[in-house]
C-alpha cells in the first residue's frame, strides 16, 4: 500500500490535497505553539507544507509512521522559521534563498546528530526493550502482533514497549530533565 507521502513524491496531486486534509490539523497545532505572534500561525503552515513538499521522497515507511515524519518537517521547518524571526526582529530581511539554504544545511546536521543521539539511547535499552520497540516501530507491528511473534505475553510487551519509551523520553530529554512520570527501567 502506498502512503500519502509516496504519492505526493511521484507527483500525485489527489495526494497533496489528501495530505493536508489528513495533517493539515497537526501542522496547525504545531504552528500555534511555536509561533509567537497568531498572524505568522498561517505562514507558518504553509512554510511547513511546503518544505513537506520538497522532503516527501525522503520518507521511508519503514522507518517511522507518516504521522511522525509529517511532525519532524514541521516541527524543524517552524523552529527555523522561528529562529529567522528572532534573529532579524527589526533588522532588514536578509535574501530568502540564502536563508533557506542556511536552514537546510543546518536542519541535515541537526538531524544527523539527533539520529545518532538516538541511536546511542536505543542501545542503552534492554534487550528485550530494544526488541519490542525495533518490532513496533520500525516493523509496525502492534502490541498483539509482536506478542504474538515473541511468545512473550502481551502485558509484558505492552510493558517493555512502555519503559523503553519512557527510558528513551528520559535520556534525550533537553537538559538531562525527566519529561514523564511513569516508570523507568
């Protein structure tokens, strides 16, 4: 089956409409909470939709849900645009396309490093964590399928599916600052 993304990349354009019925509201939510003035919220959102754009050949199914490569390009593409704003807040607009060759450059690295940071958390999991979260995640798979593959009881699964995020939420937190109150590993 192919996804919206895929087809926006091959240039379906049914898929661009479909895209932004389907995240349009994601994209929006994003964009309230990271713009500082509600007249840049719009801006903002077309921004993301079209940087989307540009990076949906990038998305690969199999390594995570369309929902959160969606979220990534926004979320990057509004902390740049946010960034853009601080940094010229009354001073003159510097030329769009350097600026936007700026941001990409700079979004590939922090990309790179925040994958590598990542990983190296993944690797500081439990095994049986690791596992789960490698079936659930990059193979889709849900709860009940991955129990089912494992042998492992479906609580259990939940509960390493659980503590592995935590742990994860935990060690790449900003600042070393817990973000959850559930339990740890």
């Amino acid at each position: 089956m192919t996804t919206i993304l895929e087809r926006v990349a091959a240039g379906d354009r049914a898929a661009v409409q479909e895209c932004i019925d389907r995240y349009g509201s994601l994209v929006h939510t994003l964009a309230r909470r990271m713009c500082p003035a509600g007249a840049e919220v719009d801006d903002a959102v077309q921004e993301a939709f079209i940087d989307l754009w540009r990076k949906a050949d990038r998305f690969d199914p199999r390594i995570a849900e369309e929902a959160t490569f969606v979220a990534m390009v926004a979320r990057r593409r509004l902390i740049d645009m946010r960034r853009r704003l601080q940094r010229h807040s009354g001073a003159s607009e510097v030329d769009e396309s350097v600026a936007a060759e700026g941001a990409e450059v700079e979004s590939v690295a922090e990309i790179a490093d925040e994958a590598d940071r990542a990983k190296r958390a993944f690797l500081e999991l439990k095994p049986e964590q690791q596992r789960v979260l490698k079936l659930a995640v990059w193979g889709g798979h849900s709860h009940q399928a991955i129990a089912n593959l494992t042998g492992l009881p479906l609580g259990t699964v939940k509960t390493h599916a659980r503590r592995g995020l935590n742990k994860l939420r935990e060690m790449l937190a900003p600042d070393g600052v817990a973000q959850t109150g559930g339990l740890s590993s």
